[in-house]
C-alpha cells in the first residue's frame, strides 16, 4: 500500500514524504488502514510494536518503547474524584512518552537512508532521539532553547548528539526546521512520524482496558503532537469496531502557558500565541503549540475538553502521587492529575467515571528540591530510636 | 502448602516467619515447588505477577514491576566480545531492580498486619521500599549510612519514609536490623521475601530466551541477594525441565570494593570483609555482603566465575552503553558490561557465547559528569550550522 498522509482538518492527501504540513497550514499525519484491525494475539510481542500493523514502520531499533504498566490507583480516587488509572510512560527507556515516536521517526529515518535525524526539544525528546540515533548508528542533531538547565544538557550528552543551543523565537525554531534544505530528518514533536508513534500509548491503554473503554483519557499537552496521536488511535480503534464507546479527552495545561486552555474558553476554533509566565511544568511549556489546533479538535470532537491548572495544584498533585501511588513524575505529568482533580471538582468528571491520566514522563531526570526529614543517628541507637516512632 | 524457607548451604529447614538466618549463619531463602512449573500462558499477565505460582505471595501491590525489555544489542558485540543482550531493569517503577523484591515484600508485611516496613540500603532499595509502601498505605523506616548523598535522599523523600542517617558500621547495622525485637518488616536485601522477589528476573529472562536458554548471564553483585535469586531460579527452572542448559552465572565487582572476587580469586569457601577504596559504582560496594558467600556458590556451582573491574572500565563501559545502545544506566550496571568485556578477553567467554547483562538501574537518578558539547548560534544561523557538520 502506498504510504499517504493526510490533514485531518481539510482532508487534502499527500504522498508520504512529501511534507509535514498541509497547504492549508495545518499538520498532517500518517494514514493507516484500521479496517479489519483486530486486537494482536495476546503475548506475540507485548511492546509498541505489537500495533505494526497500524505504523508507517514495523522493524524495531534500540529497546522497544511501549508495554508500560496502567495500574488502579485506588489511594488516589479521593483526590482525583473518579475511579483513576495510570499509565506510567516514564517507564519507557529513556524515562518518557517520547520514545513510541522516536522509535518510529529513527527507524524510517535510517530506512531511508538518511544518516541524521534532528529535532527541536526542551529535553525529552532532545533526549530520546538522541538514545535512539545512538542505538541506530545514525548522528543525531539536537536544538535546544538558550534557557535549558546544563543538568538536562548533560543528559542528552550521554548519547553524543550534536547539541545547538538556539538563541530566538521557539516556535520559529521548531517551524524553521521542517523545511530545511539540508539531509537530516527531523523528528520534531508533531510530525506524521512521531505522531504515528505516539498512538501506540492509546492503543495499549485501551486494549489494556478492553472490552470496556474508559470514559475519559487525561493528558498534559504541549505542541499537541500527543493529544493528535491519542485522538487519532482512538478514531481508527472506533472505525475497527474496538470501542464500545469513545473516550473524552482532556488536554491539561499549566495555567502559566496555556494557549490552548484559552482557546477553548473562548471558544475559539484556532489557536493564537500567548505570552507565557514560568512554570514548574517546563517540558509543556509551549506558547505557540505547533498542533494546539488540532489538540483542540480532538478535546471538542470527543466531547472532552482543555483545562489548565496553577503551579501550586500541579506540587499539590506531585505530591499526591508520589505518597499514595508510589510514582515520582516529573511536573508535567502531575498537571494530567491536577487537571482530573479540577474537572471532577467542576463536574465534568463524575466520582463513577473510569479515568485514565497519562503520566509521560519520569521524575529521576531532576531535583525539584523536596524536603528531607531526616534524623541523624548512632548505630547503638537504632532500635531505641526506630521504636520510639512505630510505637507512637 | 505451608510456607518454609532453608539453607542452600547445610540444607536445613525453617517455617517461613522464624528467621531470616540459619543456624549456621548462612541465609535463608523460600521455599518454592518448581515440579510440574509450566511457562504461564502467553499474554496472561506480562509483569512479574505472571510467575506468582513461585513466589511467596500472589497479590500486587502498586505498580507491578518486571515485563521489563530484554534486548539484543548488536552495537555492543564487539565491545562485549559475544552476543550481548541486555535485561533492562532501570525501567521498573522506581528506575532498578530492586522492586521486585519491594513489592513481594511490602505484600507479605501488609498481608501479616505489620503497619511498618523498613530497609537498610545506600539508595535504590530504601527509594524502591519507600515506594511500594506509600502504594500500599504502610509506614516505612530507611536507615541510610551517613554518607548517602543529599540529591538521592531527596528522591527517597518524595515517597516520604522516616529516614534515619546512620553513623557506623553499615554491615553491622544491617545484621542489627534483621532481629530487632520491634514491629517493623525489614525488607533488607538478602532477605528471603526480597531474594524471592528478585527471582522474577531470571525467569523473565529465561522465558524471553526460550527454548534456548543463554551461556551465560553476567550481573553486578552487592549484597549477594540478587546473585541468589538469579541462582535459585535457575535451579528451579532446570528442576522445572525448562532449560536445556544451565546458565553460567558471572558475578561482577567493582575492582575498588571486591570482596566476592577477592574470594573466588583466592579459592575461598567463604567471603570475609576487605578495606574499600571508594567507587563510582556506589550502589555495589559492600565490602562485607551478607550473601557473598552465596553468591560465591552460585558462581562456581553453575561453572561461572567472580570478576572485577577497575573504575575506568566501568566508566568506558557506561560510554558504550549510552552511545551503542542508546541507554543511560548507573556506573553499577556497567560494570556487568564492563565485566563481560573482561570475561571475553580473558578467554572465558567466546564470541559465539550468548551473553545477557542485567543493567540494575537507570541512570537518570544521578549526574555523572559528562561532557557536554554545545554551540550556541542564532536562529538565522540554524541552516549554514546545520549544513557545516552534516555536511563534513
């Protein structure tokens, strides 16, 4: 079959390789074919490659992504206000979401016969791709904004890219590089191949659920190449007759940065730049979302919607789920929690509701300054001091 | 069928709550029934609770750990001087291994009534101990020695154990710990709940490979726990008729803190305590491991060996791992690698030998150093600074 893409806004289809944005503006993404699409048989491969069938590749390369864990998080119910699942893609080889696209994006790349992929991050996907180039004998370019902290840098630097601190206009970065005559393929966040495959996490979520899909699907949003990735597996999984319902989705940001939240409450149909404060959730902090359009239809086209919430509920949220659930995230994936809490205490979300937030990324990629409590103590005082606070 | 635990060494038997260490001083491990163990069925769970029939306890708790990846790392085989695979355990929940003993072992204490759970470690096990108990609602008590890290406390912190900084003998206060007359579950390394749990590992990776089971399997030791369980698993699975061969088990050191090694060199039936130098593999030097002379047994009864490795092998061997697989692991996991490449050299493994390193844990946990080369350009500048490397 001949590989298109396509714009899920116009419908105008374009061969394969040959662009990353529509005529009208837009971005595209992959066709598949999801007819006749059946759940893998259980246990053939059980990472993100068990979906090949519904990818643009379907050879591995490095450590397949995928395969992450959704647990019941029953201690944290109260504070979510719904039935909470979690999907722990900090598990994934380089601690995010990242790599089910990067995996994708590589593979094609060195398909292809390119000997560098690029892309445009503030560290996750900076990070990812880089580890997946490594694992493919490609090179790998990185652009990172002049802002990014040297412990991230250092990170990156493990799989020897060839990092370029830009010192301009991000969102003109990220668009620059997409059209650039030069032979590195860029993997950037919204891109078809990414996009592509970043669906896998949808597809694992509600096959890990099925036969029930869930009522909802929460997830911190950024470019919005994830939410499109989400919106668009749960559309193919309808069309193949997989879901016995389709689940809303709730874009979450951090209110500091949230042009496509604003969007939504002004009922817009597209969206506009914002002029952005700082955030905790630096990994989403996008002012100008390359896909915020279509993240925004995929909220509305689903019946869910865009929330965004303050730093102080997203600690709050950290917090939360690091003591109840046992999880350390990164900020970014406690706004998918926080952004549960705010739509279940505004009545979007109902306490019976099966709710699954996607927490993208690992919390062991930085310090975020937690209080120690800690007691400095002699061997000799062991068991008198341990027994003094288990008997209390 | 009533719970025991037994000596592997003089063989004799204990009811499973009576002590974690025998009569004769060496440790205990449970007691699981391998006759008529089947691989479970495929796809029926594909976490670590898939081998419940052999463990202590069948129930999770938190998010479950194991399903990790196992992956054939061509880029490496030069490198490692076989067929290297890599068992990829920084992707449990809490970024190591260690929670597959975390999770049979807060089970159990939760399943017996105990409210607190407690651990003596340097830094993965009180982070991954501290984790499942917050997941399962119990107090848990951390006893760190005096010099552990401020940024790994802070990790340890978020799942907000009560952590004690203890100032003497790690070794002894590890024994302390064992027969505190206090109501707190120790969950310590060798343990025989945690030695249960850590068997997952070896079976997943046994079943990865089946039918053809691996030559050799390679691991950095510490403690000797995760040695055993590696060990016992085998037994079990060959006892099971499930292996067509016994893996040779090769246990790896650090050169600086060798006690293991020290004593498979000197031909020793037993390990004694050495004077360390320090390491930048931290997580594995214990130069007085409770298990050492278990593990010593599991090498030389499966006809493997114990190896060191200087620092700056480990250091080479993290660089490889990074720019050839594309995977971040703390200094202890490379030193299996590090220890492979060594083994190869020395003749004692072949090229032909199919090799799997357990990388322990990720390294995204702590910084290392590493170099990080950057150029900073403008945005006009991105095409010609793009074009000037890729082109070259």
């Amino acid at each position: 079959m001949e590989r298109t893409v396509s714009c899920y806004d116009c419908g105008e289809t374009y061969a394969f390789d040959a662009r990353k944005r529509c005529a009208c503006g837009e971005p595209l993404w992959f066709d598949s074919d999801p007819d006749g699409f059946a759940w893998p048989e259980t246990g053939s491969v059980d990472d993100m490659w068990r979906y090949a069938d519904l990818l643009p590749v379907s050879d591995p390369v490095g450590v397949a992504p995928g395969g992450t864990p959704l647990s019941r998080a029953e201690r944290l119910d109260d504070y979510a206000g719904c039935n909470l699942f979690l999907k722990h893609e900090g598990q994934n080889p380089t601690g995010s979401f990242k790599d089910r696209g990067s995996a994708v994006g590589v593979r094609d790349a060195a398909d292809a016969g390119f000997e560098w992929v690029g892309t445009v991050s503030h560290g996750n996907m900076a990070l990812s791709t880089s580890a997946y180039a490594a694992s493919a004998d490609l090179e790998c370019a990185v652009f990172v904004p002049a802002e990014t902290p040297a412990e991230r840098l250092e990170l990156i630097a493990r799989h020897d890219p060839h990092v370029f601190t830009v010192e301009g206009d991000y969102g003109r970065l990220y668009a620059d590089t997409l059209s650039l005559p030069v032979d590195v393929n860029f993997v950037n966040s919204d891109t078809p191949l990414r996009v592509a495959g970043q669906k896998t996490v949808a597809y694992e979520i509600l096959e890990q659920l099925a036969p029930a899909a869930p009522d909802a699907i929460a997830l911190p949003v950024s470019s919005g190449g994830q939410a499109s990735a989400v919106w668009k597996a749960v559309r193919e999984l309808d069309r193949a007759g997989l879901l016995d319902s389709v689940p809303r989705l709730y874009c979450c940001q951090a209110a500091a940065c949230d042009p496509i939240a604003t969007a939504y409450r002004n009922g817009d149909r597209t969206v506009t730049p914002v002029a952005a404060d700082e955030t905790i959730a630096v990994s989403i902090a996008n002012s100008d979302p390359p896909s915020g359009t279509r993240a925004l239809a995929a909220a509305r086209d689903t019946g869910g919607a865009v929330v965004s919430v303050p730093d102080e509920d997203v600690r709050d949220a950290m917090r939360a789920i690091s003591t109840r659930a046992g999880v350390s995230v990164e900020p970014s994936s406690a706004v998918a929690v926080a952004g549960v809490r705010h739509l279940s205490r505004t009545g979007a979300l109902e306490a019976n509701d099966d709710v699954v937030a996607i927490l993208t990324g690992s919390g062991y990629k930085e310090d975020y300054d937690t209080e120690v409590r800690t007691d400095t103590i002699a061997l000799d005082d062991v068991e008198r001091e341990l027994a003094s606070i288990v008997d209390t």
